[in-house]
C-alpha cells in the first residue's frame, strides 16, 4: 500500500490523488504513524436501499409542455372579446 503524509495531503493533493486512482488505496501518515486508509468511493455501494429519485417522480408527475399552437389558442380564449 503506498503511504502519503498529511502534508502531501495539504500541499501535493493532485498527486495523491492520482495515487489514490493508481493504487487504490493510500495510507496517510502522521510523523510517521499510520492513522487513516482513504479509498475511492463505491457510489452504488453508497445510495440506500429503497432510495427514491424524487426527480425522476417529478417529471413523471408534470403535465407535459403545452405546444405554441395550444398557448395561442389559450391567450386569444383569455383575451376574451375586446
């Protein structure tokens, strides 16, 4: 496992991010002790079961655009006789 310091953390974080990408997994370091594993995130292991996609229930639930013929239409029935 490659090790980075907390340091090259503040000070390099392209590179060890790069590293991260390559190896997988970084060890971080404080003076010399190990004291976290940062590893990349697994993003379908992070959404919760049942999760619901409120967006995608939000479009399926909006009326659909009206066409430009239809909102003439509308405006000349709302202008009313004048």
């Amino acid at each position: 496992m490659t090790k980075a310091s907390i340091r090259d953390l503040r000070t390099r974080f392209p590179h060890v991010r790069a590293l991260i990408e390559r190896e997988g997994e970084v060890l971080i370091t404080d003076r010399g002790r190990a004291i976290m594993v940062i590893r990349p995130v697994d993003a379908a292991a992070m959404t919760p079961k049942g999760a619901v996609d409120y967006f995608a229930r939000l479009k399926r639930l909006q009326p659909r655009p009206i066409s430009s013929s239809g909102r003439r239409a509308l405006d000349e029935a709302d202008r009313g006789e004048r």
